[in-house]
C-alpha cells in the first residue's frame, strides 16, 4: 500500500487558516435595505408644549370661526426615500373672538405613525411646532414649521431616518409656510420621508471567520476520506 502524501494536506490547511483570517479582518459588506412601508399616520395638538393658546387632543383647533384641521392619512407600499402624506392641513381664516389678540402664537404638534408592514415595527412619533402668525392689518394667517424633528428607528437589520418634509402641493416641492386672506380656506399637505442612514446590524467579524473555517476544514475531511478510500 502506498504512503499518502500529507503534503497538500498541509497546503490546503495553510490557505484555509489565510482565508479565514482574510474573513475575520474584512467581513463581508450586507446587501442593501429594500423595505418598503405602510400604515396609519395621525396627527394631534399637543396642549403641554403651548404657553400661549391652551389646546389639545384631536383637531380642529378653533378661534372664533376660524380654524386649523389636521386630517389623518394612510400611507401604502412607501419606497425609502419616497416622499409621503402625513397630514392634510386645513386652515379656514374667519373671524376671531376676544380671546385672541393678534400676535405670535406657538402650537406643538404630534404626528404618530403606526406601520402595518413590515410587521413589528410599531409607532413611530414626529414631534415638531407650527407657529401661528396673526396680523389685523393683512387680515392673515400665517403656518410656520418651528422646528421638525426627526427621529430614527429599524426596519430587520437596517437603520432608517424618518424626516419632516414640509408643506406641498404635489409632492415635489416643498415649503414651510402659507398665508390664509380673510374669508379664504386652504388646504395643505404635510410630508415626510424615510431614509436608509446606512447603517446594518453588524455580523461579528469571528463568526465570518469562523464560517470560513469550518466550510474549508469540511473539504478537507472529504478530501482526505476519498484518497483513504482510494489508497
């Protein structure tokens, strides 16, 4: 009987230990997200953040006969990076009672979106201020984002940024603020958008070594098994 030779054992031992310390130092790169999204986003005044006007709970909120409504929106099959509807807006200028004199006024606002899909998501909340602006001489009213918030949330192994858009009409461009003439109503639409910050959940880079490893020291065995049987 023949002495098998151990030699290319060795070799093929040395370029499995190279791969898999090649595998521990450079794991390899995830694929990127691709996840799109649906559910419910739906928008309150918040009556703790106003110094000013004293409101809360579900829109509209009223002075006199003019009005702002929020109205909720559904959102279906959203791409990340693909603008969507959060809120219409709704502003009805009329007259004002006494309670309000003209001025600054500052109202807090939450929108919460709850996602049907993907599935274990849950709520997620963008909090921001809108700023109400009213003017005796313009007879106006005036809407302004104060300050948009963003917050961040993930989707599987991925990392997204939910954005407060703005204001627009189609879509497209978008604007923080309109103005309301006497007797007029306008209407809105408030938009936010979702995108990837490009971040994954990490693999641990032993684990890819560790693979590498394992797969390599398994060709090995069969390798060696077949010249056994063949010797």
């Amino acid at each position: 009987m023949n002495a098998i030779s151990t030699r290319p054992l060795r070799s093929l031992c040395t370029a499995t230990l190279i791969v898999g310390l090649a595998a521990v130092a450079m794991p390899a790169a995830p694929a990127m997200a691709s996840s799109q999204f649906s559910g419910q986003a739906v928008s309150t005044f918040d009556a703790n953040g106003s110094s000013s006007i004293q409101v809360g709970g579900d829109s509209p909120f009223s002075w006199g006969k003019s009005t702002i409504s929020l109205q909720n929106q559904n959102f279906n099959n959203v791409s990340a990076s693909q603008p969507f509807k959060i809120s219409r807006v709704r502003h009805t200028n009329h007259s004002m009672n006494n309670l309000f004199f003209p001025g600054n006024y500052h109202l807090p606002i939450t929108t919460e979106l709850s996602f049907s899909d993907p599935s274990g998501l849950g709520n997620q909340t963008l909090a921001f201020d809108m700023d109400v602006t009213l003017r005796v001489l313009s007879d106006s009213l005036e809407l302004d984002l104060g300050s948009a918030a963003s917050t961040t949330f993930w989707a599987g192994n991925y990392e997204y940024q939910l954005d407060l858009l703005g204001f627009s009409n189609d879509g497209e461009n978008f604007y923080n603020s309109f103005t309301t003439k006497k007797l007029w109503t306008k209407k809105h639409d408030l938009y936010a958008q979702i995108m990837p910050t490009g971040a994954v959940v990490p693999v641990p880079a032993a684990a890819w070594g560790g693979m590498a490893l394992f797969g390599a020291l398994g060709a090995i065995h069969r390798i060696r098994r077949r010249r056994l049987n063949a010797a």
